[in-house]
C-alpha cells in the first residue's frame, strides 16, 4: 500500500508533478492524480512542470495551460515532487525544480526505477500503466472515480497496453477498466486520439522504415537519419518490427538530428530488452519488453553499437524472465 506516498501529499501544501516523457500513460497519470489530489485535499496548490508542451493528441486529456514548461514555472516553494511514469535521472530542464523540492517522490510501473533514491516511492513493475496505479491511489484515498479522472486513466491504460494486448494486461487490469468505462466515458473516441490517429508524414515514415528494415536472425532493425526524419513523431513505429514471424528483439534507431541518436527497443521472447538498453547507456531503461535509451554517437555507430548488444542478448544464456 502507497503509504508513504499517502504520507507525503497529505503533509505538502505546494505539489509538483512532473514526468520524463510526455506520453499517453504520463499525461493520462497526471491528469488523474493532479485531480485526485486536488478532490482529496481541496486546499492542496498542484503545479505541473514538464519539459516539453503538452502534445497536441493529448489536449483532450488535459487543459495544456496547466503544463507549464521548465524553467517557466510558477514560482512557490514545492514541498513535495512527484515524478511519474519514469525515474528522475531522465528530467531534463525540470530537474531543478525536482531537485529542489523539500521531499521528492515517484509513481511508476517502470523496472529500471528500482535504481530511484527518493523519500516517497509508489513503485509496481507488475503494473501495467502508471495510470492504473493512480487509480489504486483514488481507492486509497477514498476518491470516487468519475468521469474526468476515468478519462486519463483509460488514457494510460490502453496507451501502455496498446488496448490490453501486452503482457502487463492482468485480470485487475481489466477489473479497473470495466469500472473507468461504467463513468460513460467515451472511451472508443479516447482509444483513437490518443494511439490510433496518426500523421500522414508518420504514415509515410512507416513506409521508409520498413522499406530500410534489416532481418538478422531473430533481431530485425532499422535507422532512420534525421534528414528523412525530418522531426516527425515516431513513437510506436518500433512495435511493427518485433512482431514480424521469427523475430523475437525489434530495434529502431533514430538520429534526432541535434547531436542524440534514440534508440527503442522491443522484445517478445526471453531477452529482457531493458537490460539492453541499460547496457546501450546508463540512463537507458524502461520494461523488460520495451525499453529505450539515447546515445551522443553518430548515427551508425548507435546502429552498430544497438546491434551487436541486441544480437548479443538473444544469443545470451542469461536471457531471463
Ligand atoms: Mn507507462
């Protein structure tokens, strides 16, 4: 039970929430909590800060005015940070301001943050979304569910599990979503704002990575330089290299074009892909079969690098769990 975390909010007056990227899990968790903290302790001030403006998928989700960017932040001293959905070595601008914080803590479903040394942790790698732990923390709290916080958590839920396909997909998982949809919320409409609904420049992107897709074995990858890129979104194009018949590790690697090169990793079989790309990089990290890490090399170097570390995770004895 998330008792210090309970501890925690309950004692602060300022709370920042914040989180490392801004995807549906992040934004649909911090939708709900800001929301749910706000029910509960009605005098509690909550202030978002983020790296990155609220991406224009998610503004159904969550009134974009809130997310304040670093290091525009209102200024009040922050009691208590809360970091979601990630561990708060990956902050970027808003890490001052985690930092700096009186008590720091996090809510998260991600493996690599075991390595997180906060004062409040709510950690469940079993979990398959950060959102549906916020839902654990309304019950908790003894906040009803309603309409608005069921939007977000739907939100990270189907966004994490890519509408319960994945593994992480537990019997409470569907308990929990079988009550955010009795709220009457809209939830097909949600499903294709936030996963289904794609650019055509994203579209076409699909096209030139699978058309670059090398198969080696059981690994298949593909890199993207940044001129074809060009900053287009690519978020998910990596899942449509892991499940290709005989493939087990799917790697996409991508030059942002401002000196980083991403790389996403999925797994489908033994290899634990976080172990990879914790491998790739000290910050890299995430779930045993999605992980991701980025790396300062040019781009083929990364290439290689991903490679040789991917085929050497599958050929590995100790490809665990
Ligand atoms: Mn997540």
């Amino acid at each position: 039970m998330p008792h210090a975390i309970t501890r925690a909010v309950s004692a602060a007056r300022v709370i920042l929430l914040t989180a490392p990227d801004l995807d549906g899990d992040a934004v649909g968790a911090i939708a709900a909590l800001a929301r749910a903290i706000t029910l509960r302790w009605p005098g509690r001030r909550v202030i978002i800060g983020v790296d990155e403006p609220l991406p224009e998928r998610y503004r159904s989700l969550a009134d974009a005015d809130l997310f304040h960017v670093a290091p525009d932040l209102p200024d009040a001293p922050i009691d208590l940070a809360l970091v979601l959905d990630g561990d708060p070595s990956r902050l970027k601008a808003v890490a001052p301001f985690y930092q700096g914080a009186r008590l720091r803590g996090l809510v998260d479903h991600h493996k690599s943050s075991v390595h997180a040394d906060v004062d409040a942790p709510f950690l469940d790698p079993t979990c398959s979304s950060t959102a549906e732990m916020v839902l654990r923390l309304c019950d908790h709290w003894g906040v009803p569910l309603d309409r608005q916080l069921a939007e977000g958590i739907w939100a990270g839920m189907t966004f994490d599990t890519s509408v319960f396909r994945y593994r992480l997909t537990r019997p409470a998982t569907l308990r929990a979503a079988a009550r955010l949809l009795e709220t009457g919320i809209d939830h097909a409409r949600i499903v294709e704002q936030v996963l289904l609904s794609q650019s055509a420049d994203k579209v076409r992107l699909r096209g030139v990575m699978i058309s670059r897709m090398h198969i080696d074995g059981r690994l298949a990858w593909a890199a993207l330089d940044a001129a074809t890129v060009d900053g287009t979104e690519t978020g998910g194009l990596v899942d449509d290299l892991v499940f290709i018949e005989g493939v087990e590790v799917g790697a996409l690697i991508v030059d942002r074009g401002d000196g980083r090169v991403k790389i996403s990793l999925r797994s489908r079989g033994a290899v634990d892909v976080s172990l990879v790309a914790r491998g790739l990089s000290p910050r890299g990290g995430g779930h045993a079969r999605a992980a991701g890490a980025t790396l300062h090399t040019p781009l083929e170097a990364a290439a290689r690098a991903t490679v040789a570390a991917a085929r050497s995770a599958l050929a590995g004895p100790a490809a665990g769990v």
